[in-house]
C-alpha cells in the first residue's frame, strides 16, 4: 500500500532532495515515484498532469497536490508532527525566508549548473566551458560571504536550530564540494565548512 | 524624522512594488529611499552594503535589514498589526506560498522582461526581438493555464481573503497588460480578468 505522501522525482535533483531531507528531519514516511526530465524523449507526459513546467519535485498528501519546493517543505513542517523546522521567532523566521530565497536566486545555478555540472558531470562530447566555471565560482564567492556574514558564530543557519534554511542549502553545497574549486572555496570559509560539517553527520543528509 | 520602516528601491520595480502594496494592505508608514539600479553608472556603490547582490527592494525596520522579497512579505504581514495576509489554513496557506513562488520562477521574466519591457519599453535604437515576445507568451499562457486552474471560481488566489499571493501577481499582471498581446490574453481567462479588476480597485493598487 502506498505511503499517504508521495514525492514525484529523481535521487538527483537537488529540489528533491531537499524535500526528502525535510521529511526525514520530520518523520515523515514517504514514498518515491520515480520522474526522469532528462530522459530521452523529454519529461514524461504523464508529469504535466502533476506540475504544468515539468518539474521535480511535485508531491502529493492526502489527495492535496503540490508543487515548488519552498512550498513543499513549510508545508511539511506544519502539516506533521515533529520537530518544529522553522523558527517561531519573527526576525529568525525572516532570515530563514531570506536566505531560502538567496538559494534559489543566487546560489543554485553557479554551484549546482556552472560549476558541478561543467566541472564534475560534463555531457559527453561537450567542451568544457572554463569562463562559465570562473564566472560562477565569482557568483558562488559573493554569496558564500553573504551566507558566512549572516551565520556569524552560530550553529545554523537562521536560529538556534537547524531550520528550512539548512535543508535547502545542504544538497547544493553537497554537489558544489564535488569540484575542486567548490571544495577549496568552502575551506577558505572556517565557520561555512564547520556548518557543512554538522549537516552531514544527520540521518537526513545521510539516508538521501 | 524617518519613519521605522525604510524601503529602498524605485517605484518603477515590480519586486519594490509588491512590497510597497503589501505595507499598504497591512496600514504600515514607510519611507521610500530611491535606488536606481538603472543608473548611468551601474549600482550605486552604498546600495552593496544593503544588498550584496546589488537588486531591489531592500528593507529596514528598526534596525533589522532584510532583502528578497517574498521574506519582506511574510515579515511585514508577522511584524505588524493589522489584516492578516496570509491564510491560516493549511493548505491555502500552501498555495499562496506555491503561487508566490511560481511568480518568480515562471512568470515574472516572461511577462516584464520578455513581452512588456520588448513590446511596450523598448531600449533606444534596440531592434524589437519578436521571436523573444513570442517565446514569452507562450510561457505566460502557460502560467495564466495554472494560475486560472488554481484561482477556479474563487476570488482571491489562495483563500477567502486576499494574501501575499495576490499582492505578488498584480504588480506583474499590470505591466504585462501593457502590452496589447499581454491585454488579449488576460481576456482570454475570465476569471483571471475578474480577479485583476478586484485588485485594481484597492487602495493598495491605486497609491503605488
């Protein structure tokens, strides 16, 4: 019998397992119905039906279906029990749904498109474009400074406790370290390697 | 004096927009600081300092600096009295953070930078690029397919009172109804130009 939530998608995709790690850190039993977009003749039809841009993640509860990961996961925290995963306290709360935003709009094309993918998973064939590497480790620079400034000497992120904001941030940061660039920007920031240090020693960063 | 809450940013943002509408909703006085991102120069240089990557709006209130937009959304709505504008219910809740999010990943350069800016703002001495204007009606449409599903007969997008959602769509729907193509598909659904007609007649959208 199927879990009461599925999560459409592939072990690849970032977005999807930044899903998978908020159910975890929840509790959350979930089952995987696997979705290739890179497959060879394109998105599977069938997916339109679930997300009109055909995209992963899309995920369903209970017959209620959604999609966009940012929504995904503040659905999660607040539909189950468990650890609360965002911050009660107004201007943490703020700085978590910042920094969500700063992954999506700055961070996840330079680490994860410009340099993992050009550097680590280059397709077959294809030249590998050194300026679009330089151009995002400067992209990925400016950010890793944004983040560092605002985790200053805390554990997390936004707050005393992991939040969103780490969930999201992990599987990006995960795929970047993989280029030797990525890895060597990471150590030259001491208190962003210790955090990335601390995520991946949990059962979610672990178990997805 | 300066008022507590600041905005820095230019009225002819969509993103400033947004913010300025929802402080309006919620009965919040703001100082409006120009930025012009625009600028013969490029970025003002003290504008980095507020907001590293150099876009607009950025926010402060009482000592707290705050930037990406949707975060300054959500923080107003907690941080003041007033109308709530989110809705409490869960999975209305999850739909007006799907659609803000949505907004942003598929909307938002399609409708201002692909149709309105080339049809209705072209640069000076720029060739028209009518495949781009295609290319982005084309995204629209499939964005108005969703949004028009998801608004269904309601009235507001996500809820029985207007939300975030719907302060976030509306400064993008009026710059793309600018454009006479924009105009024709937005009466092309119905419901979506029954919604936008509601929203033109607030206050919020009459004073921005």
């Amino acid at each position: 019998m199927r879990s009461s939530v599925i999560v459409y998608g592939a072990a690849y995709s970032v977005y999807v397992r930044i899903v998978r790690i908020t159910l975890q850190e929840k509790g959350v039993a979930y089952d995987l119905v696997p979705v290739d977009v890179f497959a060879e003749h394109g998105v599977p039809a069938d997916h339109f039906v679930r997300h009109p841009f055909g995209r992963i993640p899309s995920f369903e509860h209970d017959g209620f279906s959604l999609y966009e990961t940012s929504a995904i996961t503040r659905y999660v925290d607040e539909a189950f029990p468990g650890p609360a995963l965002q911050p009660v306290e107004l201007r943490e709360r703020a700085r978590m749904n910042q920094i969500i935003a700063m992954l999506d709009n700055y961070a996840y094309l330079p680490m994860v498109w410009d340099v993992y993918v050009q550097r680590v998973e280059p397709r077959e064939g294809e030249r590998l474009d050194e300026a679009r590497i330089a151009s995002g480790l400067h992209k990925v620079r400016a950010f890793i400074i944004a983040l560092s400034d605002m985790l200053g000497g805390q554990q997390w992120l936004a707050g005393s406790r992991p939040s969103l904001a780490d969930f999201h941030a992990v599987p990006m940061f995960d795929l970047f370290e993989k280029a030797p660039e990525g890895a060597a920007l990471i150590a030259a920031f001491p208190q962003i390697e210790a955090w990335l240090g601390r995520m991946k020693t949990r059962p979610s960063y672990l178990m997805t």
